[in-house]
C-alpha cells in the first residue's frame, strides 16, 4: 500500500516552454501533498505544501506564479514549471500524506528529471 | 533556527557495520525519520522514532534521544547495495518535516 506515482519520469524541453508534472496517491487519499526539488549532490528542499481544495503554501524564495500547483483531489497534485529556463532543470519529487497515517509519514513518488535546453 | 546535522560522507566496508549520526535543534519534535535514497531515485522509509530508544528492523536499527537532540541510524552487515545517501528529517511542532543534508555512505569490497 501507500503507492505513489509521477509522470512523466523524464521530460527534456526547450528553454521558454511549459512543463506539467503529475503526482497520484495510486491507493491511499492523500489529504496533503509535498513538491520538493533536488540538485545534484545536495538535499531536497521543499517547494511547496498543497492541501487539496485549497491553494499550495509555497517555501521562501519560491515563486508562486513560475511554479504553479493545483490539487484538485484526493489523489492528484500537478506542478507545472511555467516559461523554463536551464537554471529549472533539476529532480522534482512529490509526496503525500494521509491522515490515516499513524506515522505521519511521507509516501514519495519516483521522481522527475527535468531539463531544459 | 531550526537545524540538522549529520556528516557529509562516509566510508565503510562491505561485511562490517557503520553508525550515521543526527543531531537536530527544532522548535518541537514529534519524531525523527531516516530515508534511504540512491542516486537518481526518491527516498524511500527506513525508519521512524518519536520515544527514546533503539527500534530495529533487520540489519538497521535506529536510536533517539530525546533530551539530547540525538539518533543515529546503525548499518549492520552491510552490502554493496546500502550505498546511498541517507536522509535524517524531523517533525517539529507545526507538523513540518525538517530534512538534513543527508549522509553518502560508500560501502567498499
């Protein structure tokens, strides 16, 4: 159980284009999703927190309007990285929490690479 | 400022056992995780502790306490296949999860 999913896994795009990242909760009602970004070598930082229905809490230092995120419902996040530059490419992750879980763990999604030309 | 620390890298050998440390200073704690993660890949939960203690799960167990800001992550028998890195987070008052730097952990024949 607790299985979460991302498409695509890797996306190379033009630099000026838009990218759409999904993240599904394939078995569980995520209540709360995490999009996080990785650079090589270094930890993940958190961009944003989304609880579905309502609008995502970004981090300090992220922008709102370049990453956009709609959770929609229970189990569907999306970011999309809106005019990307070379500077955006990175490895975004997504993850998701239920409050069922007696953990209060993060359940993370495989991960997208993301370049951009 | 809420702050984890755990060791850039290390180095240990196939076979034998290894202890990656945490410290954190948060405001709050409501428990400390450990996730592994391989180059390229998510992490993936290892373990999680909110009462002192050593909880264990096969070859790694992991270690809180409380009142010294402390846990570690002990590998046992290691193998080839435990070279990653290895994240320490920690939930703090607000229900936020606060992640280390984490540790890369080579392991050598």
């Amino acid at each position: 159980g607790a299985v979460v999913s991302q498409h695509p896994s890797r996306v190379i795009c033009k630099s000026g284009t838009s990218v759409k990242i999904e993240c599904r909760s394939l078995d569980f009602q995520a209540t709360t999703m995490f999009w996080y970004r990785q650079f090589p070598k270094q930890s993940l930082m958190l961009m944003a927190t989304s609880n579905e229905g309502s609008k995502a809490t970004y981090e300090q230092g992220v922008e709102k309007d370049k990453f956009l995120i709609n959770h929609a419902s229970l189990t569907l996040s999306t970011l999309t990285v809106t005019s990307a530059h070379p500077e955006d490419s990175s490895f975004y992750i997504c993850s998701a929490s239920s409050l069922q879980s007696s953990y209060n763990e993060q359940f993370f999604g495989p991960g997208t690479r993301l370049t951009v030309l | 400022g809420q702050n984890i620390d755990q060791p850039t890298e290390m180095t240990a050998t196939e076979g034998a056992i290894v202890q990656i440390n945490c410290t954190y200073q948060t405001s709050g704690f409501n428990g400390l995780f450990w996730y592994q993660q391989h180059a390229g890949e998510a992490p993936t939960f290892l373990s999680y502790n909110v009462l002192d203690g050593l909880e264990e799960k096969g070859r790694f167990s992991s270690f809180l306490s409380r009142s010294k800001g402390y846990s570690y992550l002990l590998l046992k028998e290691l193998q080839m296949k435990d070279s990653a890195s290895y994240l320490c987070a920690v939930i703090d008052s607000n229900y936020q999860l606060i992640w280390g730097a984490g540790t890369k952990l080579i392991i050598k024949p």
